[in-house]
C-alpha cells in the first residue's frame, strides 16, 4: 500500500502542510527543452506560466471550428461526461475529448505542448483527464477555489505531485469574462481541508464543489504569503496556461456578453499512475481520471489529419 503523504479530509479542522515534492522535476530543466531558463524559473516560482500566442492564426481557426463543433454535437446530449450548469441546460464541461480519435486527440499529443510538459515533469507523460469548459456570457458559473492535487489524490489516487493543467485559451480571456484566478506561490503549501468525501461526491462537485475546498482561514493566509497578489490568467485566444496541479486557483462568473472558452488536458508523468483513492471510496470513472491502457504520448507534429495537409 502506497504510503499516504498528503491526507486530507481526514480531520475535523483543516492543515496547511508544505509541499513534498519538486515543483519542476528535472534540476537541469532549462537545459531540457524549449523553455527559457526564465520561463522554467517563473513556472517553478508562481506555479503556471502563460505562454501567449502559442498557436499560430491558421491552428486557432482549426481550435474554434472545432469547439463549434463539438458544442452542436453534445448540445443536446444528456451523460455523465457532459456536465450542465446548474438549473439551465447550459454545457459547463465535456469530458474525455482526447480520445475523441481525431482533433482533440491530436491536440493533446501535440509535440510543441508535449516537449514543454516533458520539461517540467521531468519525464514522458500521459493524458489523465481532459474536458472542455464553456463559461458562457451572462450565464457562466464561478468555479470556487480549489486545489486539483487535493481531490485527484483523496478522490483518484494520484500518488505525487508531479502532474499539471494545460488550458488552452479557444476565446480571448479578458478581465471582465471570468477567468482563471490563481494564488502565486501556492503550489508550496498543500491545504488538507476538514471533513469526509461522501458517496459519489463526483455526481455534484462537477457542478458546484463543495468537498475538499480549502477554508476562508487558509485562503486568507496563502494569498497573504503571496504578497496580497491573485494574478489573472488573460489573454488572446491560441494562448496556453500551464499550472501546477497544486495551485490554488478559481474563477469567478462570467456576467460580461463574452464567453470564455478553454480546453484542459491534464498531464500526469508516467512515473505517477493512479493507485487506489486515498480515501475509503471508490475510484472515480474512468472519464475523470484514467486508468486504462496507460502508455507515454507519442507526440505529432500537425493538428491537421494526414489527408489534410497541403
């Protein structure tokens, strides 16, 4: 049995704790990739990085055809993989998109996002979740603050910490649309939050989490330990927001006329495969955290099947 070295919900009062793992995992990984040593340095320092504009004008049209797309295809579809605002039929999320066999698949492998992953965990990697967020205008949903680490390890099993969030932007992010807040600095204190995680917690946290949130006290002093600093994930559409998966981070709703559009992958080292959920439940499904034929990405070069290229 895996020693557990992050419990949480376990108590009835919440713990701040310091990180036991590396932020970034290769000591020489300015040497070992495409990010700057300043880049590597700022990641490891605030926890994310924002790379703008990594995706050039002819891939982004290909992201916003297919985030068109794939809304009209799910707008009408009713599964635990595509989670709905609460009381509206608004799509918050839709699950599993890179095993969609095409478009989303191969931008998950791709090999520019792949080699700057590889550089930060320090090993080959795998998909562990992905979804895409839809904040629509006037109707989007806060996402309350949160640690991902906390409910992957207590709810999934993820062992280490040594995975992170890959959110391409698909629609600019602006100040006024809700977009990701998140606390610099504090991927170096881990928060084991009070309480229990009740059956299926999964079925509702989805929606509005409720469950393995850190409390106002431990909030105040993580952003207090920041300088009284919440940075603001903006910028232009075809941009990538790279976060450790302890960051604390949330967003607010979006009440401006401009939605805001997101996919996540979440990379996990292939060295961290899920164990057994460090709590006394089951594992999640499969198309929250996977567990299934887990083999290292072989990155591609195009987001454009073969048969498109010119």
């Amino acid at each position: 049995m895996v020693k557990d070295i992050y419990p949480s919900r376990v108590n009835s009062k919440p713990e701040i704790m310091e990180r036991k793992d590396p932020v970034v995992h290769d000591s020489k990984a300015a040497e070992n990739g495409p990010l700057s040593k300043e880049q590597v340095n700022f990641y490891e320092e605030n926890g994310y990085i924002m790379l703008e504009k990594f995706f050039d004008n002819e891939d982004l049209e290909l992201l916003k055809d297919e985030l068109q797309s794939t809304m009209k295809a799910h707008e009408d579809k009713d599964g635990p993989d595509v989670i709905k605002e609460p009381n509206s039929n608004e799509i918050r999320s839709i699950f599993e998109v890179h095993k969609d066999g095409d478009f989303f698949e191969r931008l998950s492998r791709n090999e520019r996002l792949v080699k700057v992953v590889e550089q930060i965990l320090g090993s080959k990697v795998y998909i562990n979740q992905s979804r895409i967020n839809f904040k629509p205008g006037f109707k989007g949903k806060e996402f309350y603050w949160h640690s991902d680490f906390e409910t992957w390890h207590v709810e999934d099993g993820m062992p280490r910490m040594r995975a992170l969030s890959c959110s391409i932007v698909l629609t600019d992010n602006y100040e006024y649309n809700g977009p990701l807040m998140l606390v610099p600095g504090s991927q170096n204190w881990y928060v084991s939050t009070a309480g229990e995680t009740p059956e299926d917690n999964y079925k509702s946290s989805l929606q509005k989490q409720e469950v393995g949130v850190p409390d106002e006290g431990s909030m105040e002093w993580l952003v207090e330990q920041a300088g009284g600093r919440i940075d603001r994930a903006t910028g232009p559409a075809g941009s990538v927001l790279l976060f450790d998966c302890n960051t604390m981070h949330g967003s607010a709703g979006n009440i401006s006329p401009y939605p805001r559009s997101n996919v996540f992958f979440v990379y996990n080292s292939i060295e961290n495969k899920l164990v057994e959920p460090f709590s006394d439940k089951a594992p999640r499904p499969e198309f929250l955290a996977n567990r299934e034929n887990i083999q290292p990405i072989t990155p591609v070069a195009d987001l454009k099947p073969t048969a498109q290229k010119k």
